[in-house]
C-alpha cells in the first residue's frame, strides 16, 4: 500500500528474523517536532535517540504557540534538532497531521481487488469534501473476521433475500491526505537532507506505539498545541474520530489573560503548576486553565457518548498522549469527567532502552508517540 498500513503486518512482522534495520521517525506538530531513531536487533527495536525542537522562535512567536511555518523554515528546523539530538540516520517516516487527512470505513461489493481498486476513486468522492485530484487515496480491504466482529451498529443493513440485496459485501478503510501537505512535508524533509521512505497519518502512527492488536474497543486523546483529536479505536482501525479546535496554546493564553503576564511566563506557569494549584500562584493558573480544559473535556466527553451510541460499545479506557498530556493533574480531572480509566501514553515500552533512562522516557513518553510509532514501522521494514 501507498500511506496506509496496518497496526497487523506490522506488529507480525517483529521477531521475524532479518538482519535488522536502522530509521527515524520524524514527527511535525503544530508547535514542535519530534524526532526517534531506533535500530533492530534480534526482533526487538532498540532505541539510540531521541529529541524534540519547539517551533516558536522559527516563526518568531513564544514557545508552546502552534506556528505555520514554510517548507525552508520547517527544514531549517529538522536540521538543527538532528544535530541536537544526535540523529545519524537520513532513512526516515513522516508522520501526516490528522487535520490534513480523512479516513472513513465504507462498504462495497465484493467484485475483487482489480474491480475495487476502480471503484474507489469513484466512491471515494462521496466521502472527500475537495476534489479527488487535491488528495492522495489509499485504502485497505478488511479482513472478513474482522469486519464480522464490526458488524454491530453498522448503519449498513445484512443482505435481505425477499429484497433481492444478496451480494457479498466488504469493508474497506479508506483514507485521504491532501496532496499539498504532502508536498510541503516532502519539500522540508528532503532539503534538510532526509530519505523519506513513507508518510503516515498520525492516528496509524499512535496506534502502533500504544496498543495491542485484538483489544476491547478503547479511545486515544491527543492534546495538541492547537487542537485536541479523539480517536475510537476497534481492531487496530480508527472507528471514529473528532476534533477539538481548541489546545495547550489556548489553555496558555487564558493563563496569560488572567494573570496579566506574558505569553511566554505563562507556558512556563502551566508546565510547572499545572491543575494542581501548588505554589503562590497555584489557584490563579489552575483556575484560569481549567476555564479552557473543561470545554474540551466537555466535547471529548460528548465524542465519547456519541460513539458508544452509535455502534453499542463501551470504550474499555483512554490513553492521553501529546504534550498536554503531562499538565499536572490531568488525569484524574479527566477520569471524573469521562468516567473511564485513563492511562498516559508510554510509547516507549515497546523499544528497549537503559534502565537508568526509564523513569524519564516514561514522562516525556506521551509527545513522542507519534514519532516513536513511525520508527517501529520503519524498523520493522528495514528488518
């Protein structure tokens, strides 16, 4: 396939053998990039480096701000967070945001894979709200058994024999990144001298870092910079989704309103107070971010509810990952409001590392998903 993959092949692919590979994983946020180079050694991915890079000062803004930066601006900064971080590998994956594409599970005829793959395009534009030409489509058939066990609250009614509706159908995941964001990402990541040898929609990259394929049913929360995205996730598949338009930035901003200090005091505020309300300031910062938080709680909460309506699940537990995740208090303010276990991401379980480095990949963990899960990907390939 072109973009898309399976969490499947490649989680089977490890301890498959093989001489073992070396890559990248190159992730650009809103408000930072994330680098994690890992190499294979007998089946298990070992990691050698890791670093993160605030986009700010790029785009002459405070740190912690969601900037846009153009495509020399962007590899200006892949460049120096290589040499920060001791990156000595050009063999990368690129990590896609999900406001730049769209994924959906569609039903079709089972006409075969040569007459599918010209169907799609065509179908595609039921689901696509730009034309077809401005994105590029991957897609991937899903296996019989696990459409089967997707079947309850489809919207999708079984084949009606009095009705004369008996051909077979399946599933297929369809998925869309505008070509522009493609092109953007490529242009930067090559001129800063980088291999790219594939771009994945984060929500793929994430999965793979933090789950185990053949899971209850559980959702993943990404506090971004600019926007938090909630993702159902079923089988390794991506069942629903939304997105917050509000994030860290804003929760900043409303600490710098309130207490009248700068941009830049205020994010420091909030990484060191957080939602516990320690110190002089304490109340006043946790008072002030909690008026952004509990709206995007709030429309987490109604995401959730929604999805479990809709296709009568329960979502087992949430894992809360981007750089939001490690504001302090957080989870225990979001177990009360979404009423579910909530978990950080750990990322960094699935590689080995030294000991000594534990406690501290633990905590930076929920930033480098997304990275981290591009890595594995690339590794298991080179394997």
């Amino acid at each position: 396939m072109g973009f898309l993959d399976t969490l499947k092949q490649v989680v089977a692919s490890f301890g498959s053998g093989g001489k073992g590979g070396r890559g990248v994983g190159i992730d650009i946020g809103s408000s930072s990039i994330k680098m994690v180079q890992l190499r294979r050694a007998e089946g298990a991915a070992i990691l050698e480096t890791y670093g993160e890079l605030a986009l700010g000062v790029y785009g002459e803004t405070d740190i912690g701000r969601a900037v846009q930066l153009p495509p020399e601006k962007l590899a200006e900064a892949l460049r120096d967070l290589q040499q920060e971080a001791g990156v000595s590998v050009a063999t990368c994956g690129v990590g896609i945001p999900y406001r730049a594409s769209m994924v959906s599970i569609i039903q079709l005829p089972d006409v075969g894979a040569a007459q599918l793959a010209k169907m799609i395009p065509i179908e595609a534009r039921k689901y696509v709200p730009v034309p077809i030409k401005e994105v590029q489509l991957d897609w991937f058939l899903i296996p019989e058994e696990e459409s089967r066990l997707l079947e309850v609250g489809n919207e999708t009614s079984p084949p009606d024999p009095e009705q004369g509706n008996t051909q077979a159908k399946v599933d297929v995941l369809l998925a869309a990144i505008y070509r522009r964001t493609l092109e953007a990402y490529h242009q930067a990541v090559t001129m800063a001298r980088f291999r790219p040898r594939f771009y994945e929609i984060e929500a793929f990259s994430a999965m793979r870092s933090l789950s185990e394929v053949h899971k209850a049913p559980y959702a993943i929360v990404d506090f971004g910079a600019a926007s938090t995205k909630f993702y159902a996730i079923e089988l390794g598949l991506v069942r629903a989704s939304h997105m917050v338009p509000r994030g860290g930035q804003d929760i900043t901003l409303a600490i710098s309103r309130s207490l009248g200090v700068s941009v830049s005091k205020a994010e420091e505020l909030k990484r060191s107070i957080g939602l516990v309300g320690d110190g002089a300031n304490g109340k006043a910062v946790a008072s002030a971010a909690r008026t952004v938080l509990d709206s995007i709680l709030g429309e987490v909460k109604h995401a959730i509810v929604s999805y479990q309506k809709r296709y009568q699940r329960a979502l087992e537990y949430v894992v809360i990952m981007g750089g939001g995740a490690q504001l302090a208090g957080l989870e225990s303010i979001a177990l009360q409001e979404w009423g579910m276990s909530v978990r950080r991401a750990d990322p960094f379980a699935k590689v080995r590392a030294p000991a000594f480095l534990n406690p501290v990949l633990r905590e930076v963990g929920p930033e480098f998903a997304v990275a981290t899960g591009l890595a594995l990907r690339l590794v298991a390939q080179e394997g």
